[in-house]
C-alpha cells in the first residue's frame, strides 16, 4: 500500500537506539518492508538515544545528517521535477 503512495520519494527514518516509546525493531522492520518494495530510504539509528534525542530549539539546522538528506531528497524528489 505505502509503496504507491511513497514511489519516487525520499524517505528518512532516525530513531535513538535506546528509544523505549517507538522499539527500534518496529523502524528497522519498516526499513525493510519498504525498501523491498524499492522505496529510497536512508535508516539512521543513534546509539545511547532515546525518544526525544534532539535538541528542539535547533532540530532541523543543527542536524547536519537531516540537512544532508533533506538537500539531496528535494533536489531528486519526483514530485518537484513535474
């Protein structure tokens, strides 16, 4: 079902290692599930982390792996180039 919606975008998944609200199993199993059906996804799990790892005040600057991935996912995103 995700495969349809998903085809041709970029997809992140990060989670804290230690994440004790959302397992880790459940982010690794949809990880799989998605890249077997050729989605583009980058996995991303940080060691010692729990559910609230980042600083809030400065998520999405401050995270240097998100602003990699976010510049490479707009610039080959489908739905941008049509």
């Amino acid at each position: 079902m995700f495969d349809v919606l998903l085809q041709g975008l970029s997809v992140m998944i990060r989670i804290g290692a230690n994440d004790r609200t959302v397992h880790p199993f459940f982010t690794r199993r949809m990880y799989r599930l998605l890249t077997e059906e050729g989605i583009n996804v980058t996995y991303s799990e940080l060691p010692a982390k729990d559910h609230w790892w980042w600083d809030t005040r400065c998520v999405l600057m401050c995270d240097s792996v998100y602003s990699q991935f976010s510049h490479r996912a707009l610039d080959s995103d489908a739905f941008l180039s049509s």
